[in-house]
C-alpha cells in the first residue's frame, strides 16, 4: 500500500480545511481499494471522532440520521424499524454484521462500484483513470447497469440503503469549506456518468453531516433484492417501495430501484402510472414496461430487464395484495 499522511479529525473544520485529503470513516471500501491500489490518496483524514452518531426526531416528525450513525445502529433504531421498515431491512440486506458495526452512513452513500474493471488496474476504466475507456462495454457486465448509462460508463451503484433512502425522499446536510451548511435531495446527488469520474455533487472539501428523512407517509412499504445468493451478494435487481391503497384505488406511490442503474434509480413516471388506478397485475406490467422502457442493457445483463420487471411487479402485489 502507497503511505500517506494521517489526520485526525477532532472537528468538522479538520476536514473541510483539507480539501486534498480523502475521507475515511469505517473504511469497509475505501481500505480494500487503498489495498489494491484503485485509489493512492496521499493523505486521509479519519472523522471516526467527529460528533455525527446521532439519531434525533426533525421539528416536522422526520428524522435526522449523523452521518457517523452505524449501519447496524441504523438498522436497528426502534423508530426506523417502525416507521421506515424499507430502510431498516435495505441496510439489514446489504452486509455482514461485521461490515454493518464499522460502515457509517454517509460512507454507505459514497462507496464505490463493484464493477470488475473499475478494481482492475490492468483494466480500463474512466471512472478509475478518465479517457482510458470501458473494458465493460464488451466485456464482462453482468453486475452491470441498463438504467442511466452512457458510452464512457455502465457501472451499476452497490448501495441497498441509498436505493430505501431514495425512495424515501431523503435529503443529505453538506457542510463546506467556508462552514456553511446546504442541503441536496438525495434526487439530485448522484450524477449521470458522463463525466464518469465524478459520481455526486459534493465538491473539494465538502463533509456529508447528516441524512434527514421526511415524516412518515402512510401506506405500506418494503425492500425486495434479488441476488445470486442470500449471505449478503450485491443486488441484480432490488425495489425499495411504499403504496397507499384507500377507497380501493393507489393513493400514493414512491418506488426506488437498486441493481439496474448508473445511481439508485427513482423514475417518477413509474409511480404517476400508478396513482389514481385499481390495483392490478395489468397495472403493474404497465408500471414495469415504463421502468425498462430506456433501459440499454449488453448481453451480459440483458437477462437483467426481465428481472426488473418481475421485481417490481412482485413487489407491488405484495404490498397491495392483489393475488394475480
């Protein structure tokens, strides 16, 4: 492993005074890429101390998420368990309990791609090396994204928590170099991989502070991954979703997908097909055919089109009831 310098951080302004340093909390995916020589930052600022561990209720009956907050804490908090059971078994899906007690939650939004080509550095790769190309294009890609791609990138994001997250409405609390505060819909935080070396909106020196989520909307939610295998593989395919049934019609939809795309991947027109309709299998199969209607899958993932179809329609009739 490259040495480098080590700071650590006793407050947030430890970290946003060192733009140049790389960011390190758990260390579940930056250690392994430091190991293999993905990344070689030549100096890391450890915010393990800083004081972002909390779980507190928000003035509007949200909730503020530290960005220190465990994944196990996360996951087993009384309130998330009861009032975002998405998020709570999204984060349980996701890792070992080993890897839940150190990854924090910001580190979770921000880990990297488990594309093969990206850990390779014999490989191609421009979110690794920019303008070196994509050894996944025709390569192997069944890991990979048919959802928000683009020529240079087709890396698929790894996060189960972000997929409930997104679905959720989160927004993520970004301090700055000059100590001020803003905030970003998780909506708007990942970036289309034209550029596919930059992956979010922070910008040199930025510090994720926190994840507040909304108040609890009714109706019924839940999170379906399908993976090769149940001991925590990363997703295919997943859904994060929550419907409101009332009167016999879908009242409210919000549905997030993890495994298909390029971010965890909310299409608002998927939910508008549904709001206003009688819960159906015809319904859902229209609700699916608009997931996948831009999907550019490689014939590595085509099988992956199918998948999300089924996915998202396993999940709505179970969350409707509706039998077939």
């Amino acid at each position: 492993m490259k040495q480098f310098d080590y700071i650590r951080a006793s407050a947030n302004s430890d970290v946003t005074r060192t733009p140049d340093a790389t960011i390190i909390a758990g260390g579940t995916n930056l250690l392994d890429l430091m190991k293999l020589e993905v990344m070689t930052p030549d100096k890391l600022v450890d915010i393990s101390r800083l004081d972002l561990k909390q779980i507190t209720p928000t003035r509007d009956g949200g909730l503020r998420i530290g960005a220190l907050v465990t994944n196990s804490d996360l996951a087993a908090d009384m309130t998330v368990r009861e009032d975002y059971a998405a998020l709570s078994s999204a984060l349980l899906a996701g890792a070992s309990g080993q890897l839940r007690n150190k990854a924090t939650t910001g580190g979770n939004l921000l880990q990297r791609t488990r594309c093969y080509y990206f850990y390779d550095t014999d490989q191609p790769c421009n979110k690794r090396e920019p303008g070196s190309g994509c050894g996944a294009m025709e390569g192997a890609n069944r890991l990979h994204a048919i959802l928000g791609v683009t020529d240079k990138c087709i890396a698929s994001h790894p996060s189960d928590m972000a997929v409930a997250m997104q679905m959720l409405g989160a927004e993520i609390e970004i301090e700055g170099t000059d100590g001020a505060s803003r905030t970003v819909p998780l909506s708007e935080f990942y970036l289309i991989p034209t550029d596919p070396a930059v992956e979010t909106v922070l910008q040199s020196g930025e510090l994720i502070t926190a994840v507040t989520l909304p108040a609890p909307a009714e109706g019924n939610q839940t999170y379906r991954k399908v993976r090769d295998r149940a001991s925590y593989a990363f997703a295919m395919a997943s859904v994060a979703a929550r419907i409101e049934v009332s009167e016999g019609k879908i009242t409210q939809a919000a549905i997030a997908c993890g495994g298909i795309g390029s971010m965890p991947w909310r299409d608002p027109a998927v939910e508008e097909a549904l709001v206003g309709q009688e819960p159906s299998a015809t319904l859902f199969s229209k609700a699916a055919d608009i997931l996948v209607a831009d999907a550019a899958p490689k014939d590595g993932n085509a099988f992956k089109v199918p998948l999300a179809r089924r996915t998202l329609i396993a999940t709505l009739k179970e969350l409707t009831g509706v039998q077939q």
